[in-house]
C-alpha cells in the first residue's frame, strides 16, 4: 500500500508545494486510518512530479517512491525508481491477440 495523491491530478508536476502536501498528507491520513499502519512508499501519479515533490515525500517520511516512466533506467533518488505501469502491460496483452 502506498501514497498515489488523495484527488489524483493529472498534471502533479503543476502543483506547489503546498498543493501537493495537501494531496500526499491527506492521501496518507487515510490510509494510515483504514490500515493502523504508517504508509512509507507512493507512487507517482502518471509519473508526473516536480523539485517540489521530493521535500514534501521527505517531510511526510515516505521511505521508497516509484515512477511509471520506465524507459529511464537510471535511478536519480529513492523516490525516483522505475516501475512498469499497468498501461504498459495492457498495451502488451492487447498487442498480442
């Protein structure tokens, strides 16, 4: 389980620093209530985020981060790791039939 924004905003990367503290802790505050577990890890909405993100990832104690950009192998930070997204797998099951 892991942060992904509380309204999900298309374009993360537009969002202040304040904007986006507000979508991470809100996001976190509910899933730390359903769970009775603190949330460490997020993943970033369509792998759209900012100079702002990576503060507010560190302020709200987020340990491991994932972007969907895959194509860039190299890994700048621990909030920055690539994953493969779920469009990217129906594109290949798709492809097949």
């Amino acid at each position: 389980i892991g942060l992904h924004s509380h309204s999900h905003p298309v374009r993360f990367d537009l969002l202040n620093y304040n904007q986006q503290l507000y979508e991470y802790h809100t996001n976190q505050k509910i899933l730390n209530q359903i769970s009775k577990k603190n949330i460490y890890s997020m993943s970033h909405p369509c792998g759209r985020y900012n100079k702002h993100t990576i503060k507010v990832l560190k302020k709200l104690n987020i340990k491991l981060g994932f972007r969907s950009n895959n194509h860039i192998k190299k890994v700048k930070s621990i909030f920055e790791v690539p994953r493969i997204d779920h469009t990217e797998i129906l594109k290949k099951i798709i492809s097949k039939k």
